[in-house]
C-alpha cells in the first residue's frame, strides 16, 4: 500500500527515512506556529472590526489572510484553528491508542475463545457507519468540547486493537515471556510489563495513521456546525465558514482548507513513510 | 458454503441490534426532553405530550416499541417536521441519495480499477508516479474541502456548471457533487489495486505463465484480474461507509435534498426521532450491504469459508 512499495527494501528505507524527517520537521514548524504565532502576532482571534470586513490579505495591519465577515483576523483564527485540530488529533488518539493497546494485547494473550469472541466484535464493529453515532451523541449531549475527543477516540481503536493483537500473538511464546510466567507475573503483569514496551515501534507507526483519521472526523462534524462552537474555533469551521462567503472571499475558504489539507497530507506521508521504516521488508 | 453463509447472516443480527440499542440509548438518557422549549407548558399539556409520543412509559417499553415499529418499518414521528413519520421523510429524499451513492461507487470503482492498473503495470514511471501522488492527494483531503473548491473553481470562476441544486439540467448539477463523493473512495481503491496487482504480477504462477510465453495482456486478463480484484472486495465494507458519510457532506455543500441533509437539518434542530431513524436505518444499510460482500467473498474465495 506505500509509496516506495515497489523499490528494494534498502531503497525503500532510505527514501522512507527521508520523508519521514521532512514531515516530522514541517509538522513541528506548523505546531510551532500555531503555539507561538498567537503570542507574537498584535492582532487576537476575537477582536471584530466592521469597518474592515472581508478584508483581503494584506501586509498593511498585519492581516496576513484578510479578515472574515466580522472582520476578525482570519490569520491568527488559522493559527486557532490548527491548534485545536492539533489538540484534537492528539487527545483523540490518545484514547483510541489506550483502548486499542489494552484491548489487542488482552485478545493476543489470553487467546482461544475470549480471543475468538473479541476479535468477532471487533470485526463487527469495523463495519459501522461510527460517524453518525458520534453525531447523535453531538446531538444528545450539547456540543461538549471533550465529549469530541473521547469520542473520536473512541471510534478509531479497531485497526489498532488488531494490529496489536497481530504482535502479541507473536511475543507471547517468546522465552522472556515463558521466564516471567515460571517467576510468578500475573497475566495483568505479563501485559504490562512485558509484553506492551515490545509493541512499542508498531503502535508509534498505527498511532500516526490515526491521527489524519481523528483530523478528519472533527473537521467534519465542526464543519457540519456540530463541533467545536464560536468563538473558538477549528479548520473545519473556518472551511464551513468559507464556504458560506466564497463569492465575495474566496481566500475565507482557500486558506483554511489549504492548511488543513497540508496537516493531513504531512501526517498520512509521515504514517506511510514510517511503516516502510519500521518494516521495510514488509510487502506492499 | 451454506453454513458459512447461515453463520453470517446469523451474526449480522446481534450486531444490527446492538447499533439499535447503543443509538436508542444515546437519545434517550440526553439532558432535557425533546420538548423543553423557553416557554413552560402546563404540566397537563406537558403530560399529554408525554403521553401522545409514549415518553410516559419506561425505558424498556419504549425500546420494546421502538423494536416493534421498526419490524413494520415505522420508524416513529418527527419532531420538527410536523405531520410526517421519519420513515416518510427518509422514503421521500432516499431515491436522490441512491442515485448520488451508486453513480459515486460505478465510478470510484472504474476509475479507480484502472489507474491502479496502469500503475500497476508501468510501476516505477512517471505515470506510476502520477498516479500514486494524485490518490495521496485524494486521500488526504477531505470531501468538505474537495466539494466547496470545485465549486469555486467550475461555478464561481469558471462559471461552467451550476452552483447549487436549483440551477442548471439533471446531468449537469449531477457531475460535480459524483465526482466529488467518488475522489476519496477512487484514490483508496487505486492504491489498494495498484498494491495487490504489484503483488500477484510478482507471484508464481505469473511467472510461469510469463515462461509459458503469454503476453502480458492475456496474463492479466486470465491469470492477474481475479486474485488481484479479492482485496478489493473486502474494502467495499467500508468504502460503502465512506460514501455514506461523503454523501451528508455533499448534499449539504451542493443544496441536494437527499436523506444526508434531513440528517444534518435533524441534528441542527434537535429532533431527536429523525436523527436516530436515520442513523438506524443507515447502520441497517451498512451492516446489509457488508453481508452481502461478506457472503460474495465467501463464494468466491472457498478459503474463507473453513473460518
């Protein structure tokens, strides 16, 4: 499924490597941004100014990205808005990263039936349509800025649970494991101690598939107006709120998206050139 | 065969009703009632209504109910829309929404077939290349942004098709909001075919039939096609997802009154009732349609079935 995927592995890990330091460096400029640009720049997220609505972009004022329809500085509600994308993406696969680690490990160990029938429900779940019962529970439950991040977390655990599954299966007739066992570690120990530190490097290279995944969920229920609420903000909404003032600001529209889609793309690069690192041998 | 099949379909129910249960639940323990307005009623009034929709009643009766509905097809009143059952409004957008969903799949799977084809086959060219940055690009952005820009570009500077549903003829304001479903759905299935063609072109029984002197057509067309096309199958569960998720983004950018914008106006307004059919009756969609993948699967793959 990657890139490289039809190069020989050593091509495969050098090209790999390479993506990988450039996505990580300029997902760490945009974090910077997002973190730092608000301090540095004189003109805040919330401050509205009708004489200078739908301002173009432009040096004067510092108004970088123009203002929106109540003439706030679209500039720094970009920098929001990456920041609580970011945020999100974080938390969220966080959650599913605890759930899915926990959940895979338990199935892997402790095998037989209980694996069986954990892993049914897992592929029994795969196929829901999860969107629509995050958007319920939007509707349900006012439209709680933290109630997002457990939930997205809560959707994206599967393909983790799986994989994790996968590596633990193959960990656990290893002599170290045997060793701990024949010294008295109870199987709760066994997991924890033992078993999750090996899963290390496949679950770094799952958790960073995730995250796109956790992006994409929260720009679109903000973007459908169920997210993240005025005034603040996320690249979802501001691309909703371009998309209502398109003819008169087009850049409303195009800057936001054009950030968003930059976040996505380093972060699905960054996954995909760290499988091939991880595991170059690996085919496709 | 049977069994396999018997096993399934028995499967799919826990599953369908256990969706059913989690999204009842969700609606129903949600802070305040569906008809807490600022004005307060008179608790008579306020006692009729209860009684009129059933809120009276416990929470497994009401389930029980809801169950009893659903095995008719009635998925309850709505809400907000006054007058009309949430199985009318989803009857009344669902034929627009169908015809979205099925010409977005018919082209997600044949543009998406061949361009991991071709790439495929001239792995390691330009269009290789091309073709594997273009899907990247697919996958990486999302519809939402996708669909407002082709408006931008094609109706608002280029002015060649219509903005919105009211302008326009039915195959022309029809064109962009397919294409605009289908792109992220065709960059997946092109990388996965690109993939498994990669990996059956270096198999074996290629390579016979390649000493065996047959051209690489007929190769592809009697040896590589089928084994390559079976991971594609397992991945129209969730492409059948994806675009169901697609299209309530879709409709909502392109003013297409299918059964995605009742979902969003329902969600925007509160009304409890509709979003929960709809949500119920796309799960039962989902879970339908990904039985019978399952069951093509089995069919056509007998490895399968011994699991």
């Amino acid at each position: 499924m990657s890139m490289f995927s039809s190069l020989s592995p050593v091509a495969r890990y050098i090209r790999a490597s390479r993506m990988v330091a450039v996505c990580v460096l300029l997902l760490l400029l945009v974090a910077l941004a997002a973190l730092a640009g608000p301090l540095l720049n004189p003109n805040d997220y919330i401050t509205t100014d009708f004489a200078n609505r739908f301002g173009q972009p432009t040096m004067t004022n510092l108004h970088f990205f123009g203002t929106d329809e109540l003439g706030r500085d679209l500039f720094s509600r970009t920098l929001l808005g990456a920041q609580v994308t970011l945020f999100v993406a974080v938390i969220a696969s966080v959650v599913s990263l605890g759930i899915g680690v926990i959940y895979g490990a338990a199935a892997g160990f402790i095998g037989g039936k209980v694996d069986a029938i954990m892993m049914r429900a897992v592929d029994a779940l795969y196929a829901l349509p999860f969107v629509f019962l995050v958007i319920l529970l939007m509707v349900a439950f006012e439209r709680n800025f933290l109630l997002i991040f457990v939930a997205i977390g809560a959707i994206n655990w599967l393909d983790m649970a799986r994989i994790v599954r996968g590596q633990t299966i193959s960990l656990k007739h290893r002599e170290f494991v045997d060793a701990a066992r024949l010294i008295g570690v109870s199987t709760p120990g066994i997991i924890f101690r033992h078993i999750m530190p090996n899963l290390f490097g496949v679950v770094v290279v799952y958790m960073t598939l995730t995250i796109p995944q956790a992006i994409l969920v929260e720009s679109f229920l903000s973007f459908l107006g169920l997210g993240v609420q005025e005034p603040q903000t996320s690249l979802g909404a501001l691309v909703s709120n371009g998309v209502s003032h398109m003819e008169r600001a087009p850049w409303l529209l195009i800057i936001p998206a054009s950030v968003l889609a930059f976040i996505l793309f380093c972060f699905n690069f960054l996954g995909d050139g760290l499988r091939d690192v991880v595991d170059p041998k690996k085919k496709a | 065969m049977l069994r396999y099949a018997t096993l399934r379909i028995l499967g799919a129910i826990p599953t369908l009703l256990l969706v059913i249960a989690i999204a009842f639940l969700m609606v129903h323990s949600a802070p305040g009632g569906p008809f807490d307005r600022e004005r307060v009623l008179a608790p008579e009034v306020e006692r009729n209504i209860e009684r009129a929709y059933h809120l009276d009643e416990s929470l497994p009766e009401q389930f029980s109910r809801y169950l009893q509905g659903l095995l008719h097809g009635d998925l309850g009143p709505s809400y907000r829309y006054r007058d009309y059952t949430v199985a009318e409004l989803i009857g009344g957008a669902l034929p627009l929404s169908i015809r979205l969903g099925a010409l977005a799949m018919a082209l997600a799977l044949v543009a998406g077939v061949s361009a991991g084809m071709v790439a495929a086959l001239r792995k390691n060219t330009i269009i290789d290349r091309l073709v594997t940055g273009i899907a990247m690009i697919g996958i990486s952005v999302p519809v939402f942004v996708i669909a407002p820009l082709m408006v931008l570009v094609f109706a608002v500077f280029l002015n060649w098709l219509p903005a919105s549903w009211t302008g326009g003829n039915a195959a022309n304001r029809m064109l962009m909001p397919v294409i605009a479903l289908a792109l992220p759905q065709i960059a997946y299935i092109a990388r996965l075919t690109r993939a498994s063609m990669i990996n059956v072109m270096n198999s074996d029984f290629v390579r016979t039939a390649r000493a065996q002197g047959l051209s690489t057509i007929s190769i592809v067309r009697y040896h590589a096609i089928k084994p390559a096309m079976l991971p594609l199958l397992s991945y129209m569960g969730p492409a059948i997802a994806g675009v169901l998720t697609g299209s309530v983004v879709v409709e909502e950018v392109f003013g297409i009154p299918g059964v995605g914008q009742f979902f969003i106006r329902g969600a925007l307004n509160r009304d409890y009732t509709l979003v929960l059919g709809i949500t119920v009756f796309y799960a039962t969609l989902v879970i339908f349609l990904n039985l019978i993948v399952d069951l093509l699967y089995g069919f056509l793959d007998p490895r399968i079935r011994g699991r």
